[in-house]
C-alpha cells in the first residue's frame, strides 16, 4: 500500500535494529501503540477525504469535473469545427474557380495574370522627341 522505496532486505535490517534496541519483551507493546496511532492517522485522513468531497458536491465542482472530463474524451467539440473549416475551405475554392477557374495547388508560385496578346498591347512610352532648346540666360554663348 504504501511504498517508501524499502525492500524486504531494508525492512529486516529495521527490523533487527527495533529488536535490539527496544528488546524483545517490549517490542510487542511499541508494535500495537504503532498499528493505532497508524488507524488513528489512516481514520483522520479517510475523515478528511470525507469532507474535501462533502465539500465539492456543495460547490458544485463535482458536475463541473465530470462535464470537463466529458469534453476532454470526446470530440464533441472538434467535429464541428472540422466540418466548419472543411464546409469555408470549399467555399472559398468555388469561389475562386468562378473568379479565375481553375484553383491552383497550394505551392504553385503565383501565375501572370496577363495574356500574351494583351501584353503586346500595352505600349512601351515613346520617348520625347526633339525639344526645342531651352532658351539660354544672359550672358552664356548659345550652343552652336
């Protein structure tokens, strides 16, 4: 029942130690008032569990441990979330295939989005063309 971490070798050495040093005529008297005081210690501790669980029916935290307990084993709780994810994740895919049709893998770099005949549309912007010369200040030479 109880376990200290001693062995039957442990338990003989003490044995003979008590017997030696009490002595044999009153080993027997020093065992009993032991074994009581030990019952006496076990009744106090079973008195005292005793109230701890008077005591947590009163508060209520009895039912709140067994629902605990419930939500902990079951998955009551994760299905649902399971199918919420599962339910958006579908809804986001469809929507993204009306938008641009097919949906990419999840590691596919990102596509150009323009087409090859737009691009040859779109205009490159035309350099300007012959300024005419900035008027010179006073005083500088005009540039031939």
């Amino acid at each position: 029942m109880f376990d200290f971490g001693f062995g039957y070798t442990e338990m003989f050495v003490v044995a003979v130690v008590a017997i030696i040093v009490i002595g044999p005529k009153d080993l027997p008297r020093v065992l009993r008032a032991f074994g009581r005081t030990l019952a006496k210690m076990r009744g106090m501790a079973r008195e005292f569990q005793g109230h701890l669980d008077s005591a947590m029916k009163e508060a209520g935290i009895d039912e709140v441990k067994k629902e605990f307990d419930n939500l902990k084993n079951s998955a009551n709780i994760i299905e649902p979330v399971k199918k919420t994810v599962a339910d958006e994740t579908k809804k986001q895919e469809d929507e993204f295939k009306k938008l641009f049709g097919e949906v990419p893998p999840a590691d596919a770099p990102p596509a150009d989005t323009a087409k090859p005949a737009e691009a040859a549309k779109v205009e490159a912007p035309k350099p300007p063309e012959a300024l005419p010369p900035a008027p010179a200040a006073a005083g500088t030479p005009a540039a031939p």
